[in-house]
C-alpha cells in the first residue's frame, strides 16, 4: 500500500513537472551547421594535403593524408564540444571565431612557418579565446593548434614547440582570469620577455640538437625579433578585442566589469526610476556574489547579471511593491488578477526588451527570464481562486525556462530569500534566519525550478549557509551604536 501511494505521488509530481515549460536548449540553425562543418574539412583538408604531394605517392602516404585528416576533423570536433561544454550559452558566431582562427592559424603555418615564429601564430588567438570563451577552450585550442603542422617538411626545433606550448599555456590560463585591460597589457609585455629568455637559454645553446634535412623554423639571430613581433601582435589583438566582442558577442571579463558600472544609463535610470528596485538589486548582488564565491562560479557573471535582473520594471514601477512608498497599489485599484500577471509577467518580457536594446550580452541577459523560471505569482493565484474565476495554475506562472546555469539559480533564490531576510527580525537568531531561507530554497527546489541549474545538495547548503553570511552582516549592519556628544564621529 505504501508503495502504491509513493509511485503515486512520483507520478503526481512528474505530472505537475509536465505542465512547466522545460529546458529551451541554444538553437544551431542548420545553415550555421553546415558553414562549421565546412570550415572544420577545410581545417583537415589544409593540415594534411601536402602528403599528398609527396612523390612518388605511394600507400603509406596516402594512409598518413587519411590520418591526418581525421585527427583534424575529429580534434576540431573536439574543440566544438569543449566549447559547448565550458559555455552552454555559446552562440553559432562564437563556434565559427573559435575554428575560423584555428583555419587562419593552420593558413600561416603553410604560408609563413619559414618566416614568422610560431609563438606569434598560436599565442594571440589564444589570448582572444581565452578572454571570450574561457580557460578550457582555449587550453583545447592550444594543443590542436600546437600539434598539428599541416607541413611534414617543416619541422620545428623541439625547445621552441616546447616555449610556444608553454607560453600559450600560461596566456589561455590567465587570459580566463585577468579581469582589466591593464592586466591584459602586462600579460602582453611578460609573455615576450619569457619568451625571449626562454628561448636564449634554452635554443641560442641548442643549435647542434637541430636535425639536418629538416627546414628549421628558427634563427639564432631571431630571437629578439621574433619576441619584438610577438609583444606588437599581442598589443594589436588587445586593442582588436572590443571589436571581437561586439562582432561575436564575446562576454571578456573586462566587458562584465564595464557593464557592472553603477553609471551605465540603463542602471541610472534604475535607481532613479524605480529605487526601490535598485536597493533590492544591490541587497541580492551581495547575497549572490557571497553564494557564487562559496561554490566557486562565476562571481563577475552574477554581480552584472543580477544589476540588470528587474530592469524590465522599468516599465511600471509603481506597479511593485519595493516602489510603491506606502501610495496606493495599483493592483487593488483594478482588482483582477489576470491583469495584475500579465503586468508581473511584463517586467521580464520588457527587461528583455530593454537588454537587447542596450545590446546585453546573452549570458547577461539570461538572467532575466530565468530569474523568475516558471515560478507561481501565489498571492494573485490564491486571489483569483477566492474570486471563484476558472483559472488554470500556468496562468499564474512566469514563462520561463527554469534557470539553466548555476549562475541564475543562485539568482532566483537570492531573489526569493531577499524580502524575507530584509523584513527578519533584528533579535531573531541564525537558527530562525537559516530556517526561512531553507524554507524558500526548499520551496523552489520542490517546484523543479533547479532542475536544469546543476545545483548539487552540497552546493545548495554552501548557499545556505552564504545568505545566512550575508544576512548576519545586514543585521551588523543595522544595530545603532550608541553615541556620545564627546564621540560623534568616531
Ligand atoms: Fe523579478
Ligand atoms: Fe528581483
């Protein structure tokens, strides 16, 4: 009998589940398909036809051309699939930049291997990818780009293939991290000057190790001047970057940190406009950036992410609550809660109206609609039900989808646990505090609404525990310190 009331329930709720909008995966139009693909076989036809001119063309040669050309063409798929992976919100744009510079790349190696040192090849688009895509992606591009010399007649001293996979190691490592252009600028003096004592010691002394019939694509007289080159390349792709991010819609560190100034138009208009709702932004971007600090995300991504969150209530402000300053409800004056939705549902349909208008990067502008995810408005729900109206429950549901990355779920619960932690107590206890947020957390948890966000247990307690952080420092924040007329401003 307990068994058939479990499986019941189970069903129950996958039910329930059913009738949520789910998961709206990132769309390749087949025509984007198929410019990737054609550009990953020209890859593979570039790094491996010159074994077909080697004369007289025997078996074994053409065994090596066949090989070579599916390790490029499955490397490449390689490379797609860690990009996918490192960034779920990755574009058809970004997937082209990504194999467009490994074809750029495998290009000059053909053209210029004689003439211009690898490191001025492979570093710079290493750099690119690394500030648009992250660390993995680029570290992925990396080795495809270092491993594979589409000429077989052209052989690289083995120290130089060695520094050049070192040096765009440390740049796709760090280019992930350095969150200002001024670091950008020191990485592109630094890398040189490693690259240039690495080189002089370990390839001016070297030069008996080089192989006799192999064309050697170093100089001993170059050192200086390939590394000159590699510093003026490295400065050119930094002053090129903004463009890469408004062509590709790349999100770099340092584009996250402007959009996260406080004196951006949209954010302006925000405080001034509606500051209820700004003050309830800056009360959930310290809750969120505590959270995503403790299960190490992105806390760049949310800090902006949730500065632009509620900018769709624009629209209306004085339509919610946190603006309203004790005037009248608009919502009673009109007394439907149909209508009362739709103005609910508007602030994320408008918000995303107002991020394409401002050009908001996607990953920014996600946090929008998943914010909400496809959460129940329940007090115009249970308003509608008292007036007796034939209501269904998704009429009362935002949109959606249900928070797709880490990122935004912390964000929908940051958002739910922020009026509840506001309007606590000031004697209340950390038990009580952790108490209301589980009770929150729980709630959302149990509508699947961190389904698809990733969240483990163990994250969501570090979340927990984060908001409770951050509400003790609220509460620190409120206690008044008695003064003396001899102590004012101490
Ligand atoms: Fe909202
Ligand atoms: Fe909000």
């Amino acid at each position: 009998m307990k068994n058939i009331t479990s499986n019941m329930k189970k069903l129950l709720y996958l039910w329930k589940r059913s009738q949520v909008p789910i998961k709206q995966p990132t769309k390749v139009s087949k025509i984007d398909n198929l410019i990737i693909f054609l550009i990953c076989i020209l890859i593979s036809i570039i790094s491996s036809y010159k074994f077909l001119l080697i004369s007289p063309l025997n078996l074994s040669s053409i065994f090596s051309w066949l090989l070579t050309f599916a390790e490029t063409l499955i490397s490449s798929w390689i490379l797609i699939l860690v990009s996918k992976k490192e960034n779920p919100t990755i574009n058809s744009r970004q997937i082209i930049l990504i194999i467009s510079l490994l074809l750029v790349v495998q290009a000059a190696k053909l053209s210029l291997a004689s003439t211009i040192s690898p490191l001025s090849m492979i570093i710079p688009p290493a750099l690119i990818i690394s500030q648009g895509m992250g660390s993995i992606t680029a570290l992925a591009w990396v080795s495809i780009a270092s491993l594979s010399w589409p000429d077989p007649s052209i052989a690289v001293n083995s120290n130089l293939f060695f520094i050049s996979l070192v040096c765009a190691s440390v740049v796709a490592v760090l280019g992930g991290r350095i969150r200002s252009r001024a670091q950008l600028l020191q990485l592109s003096i630094f890398v040189p000057i490693g690259a240039l004592l690495s080189q002089w010691i370990l390839i001016a002394n070297d030069k008996i190790s080089l192989i006799d019939k192999q064309e050697i694509v170093f100089g001993n007289g170059k050192i200086f001047s390939d590394s000159l080159l590699l510093a003026i390349v490295m400065l050119f792709t930094i002053l090129c970057i903004p463009i890469f991010e408004s062509i590709f819609g790349l999100l770099t560190k340092a584009r996250l940190l402007e959009l996260a100034d406080k004196e951006k138009p949209l954010i302006r208009r925000l405080s001034l406009e509606a500051p209820g709702t700004f003050e309830h932004t800056l009360l959930i971007c310290g809750l969120a950036e505590e959270a995503t600090r403790m299960i190490n995300g992105d806390v760049d991504l949310i800090k902006t992410g949730a500065l632009y969150h509620d900018v769709g209530k624009l629209h209306a402000p004085n339509w919610f609550i946190e603006n309203q300053d004790g005037s009248k409800n608009p919502h009673d004056e009109i007394d439907d809660p149909f209508r009362s939705a739709e103005v609910l549902q508007a602030h994320v349909d408008e918000g995303l109206k107002f991020a394409r208008k401002n050009r908001l990067p996607k990953p920014i502008a996600n946090f929008i609609p998943e914010h909400q995810g496809t959460l129940k408005m329940g007090y115009f729900f249970q308003k509608a039900k008292e007036k007796n109206l034939k209501i269904s429950e998704n009429d009362f549901r935002y949109k959606g989808p249900i928070p797709q990355s880490k990122e935004t779920a912390i964000l929908m619960l940051a958002d739910g646990c922020e009026a509840a932690l506001r309007a606590m107590n000031i004697n209340a206890t950390d038990n009580e505090a952790i108490q209301t947020i589980s009770k929150i957390i729980y709630s959302r948890q149990k509508d699947g609404q961190l389904d698809n966000s990733d969240l483990s247990l163990g994250e969501i307690y570090l979340i927990k525990r984060a908001f409770l952080n951050v509400w003790k420092r609220i509460r620190h924040r409120r206690i008044q310190y008695p003064t003396t007329k001899n102590n004012t401003f101490s």
